[in-house]
C-alpha cells in the first residue's frame, strides 16, 4: 500500500521509494530519511501529509506520498 492509505498514529515500514526515474524526487525523499527499511508514522491528513521520520516531521503532499510503498510493522 502506498503512504496515502496509512492510518494516522500507526507505525510502518517502508518497503520501496517508486518515484518512476525521477532522480529529483527520489533524492529529495532520501534527503529526509526516506528509503527502504525505514520507519514512518503519519501524525496528521489534511491536504498534505505530515509524517514522522527518524524523529524529525516533514509535510509531504499527495504526489510524494504516492511514491512511497510501505508496510504495517
């Protein structure tokens, strides 16, 4: 399942990046700790996602969510 379905508060582990050869959007979604193997929990939906990575938030929109396949820990 991708990042957009995650349920709130509930920690996951990322499985793949699949950004589709955009070097750009890969590099900034490793640049924030986001790669294979990695923990992620969404704190909060609206319009974007806000999420927890290594201790840190990020807001992340939709189409970067999308590209994030993770899995239930």
């Amino acid at each position: 399942m991708t990042l957009n379905e995650a349920t709130l508060g509930e920690v996951y582990t990322i499985v793949s990046v699949n950004t589709e050869g955009d070097d750009e959007m890969e590099s900034f979604l490793f640049s924030l700790g986001c790669y294979s193997g990695e923990n992620i929990t969404v704190v909060d939906k609206k319009r974007n996602l806000v999420v927890s990575i290594k201790d840190a938030r990020y807001n992340i929109d939709p189409e970067l969510a999308s590209a994030i396949e993770i899995e239930s820990k």
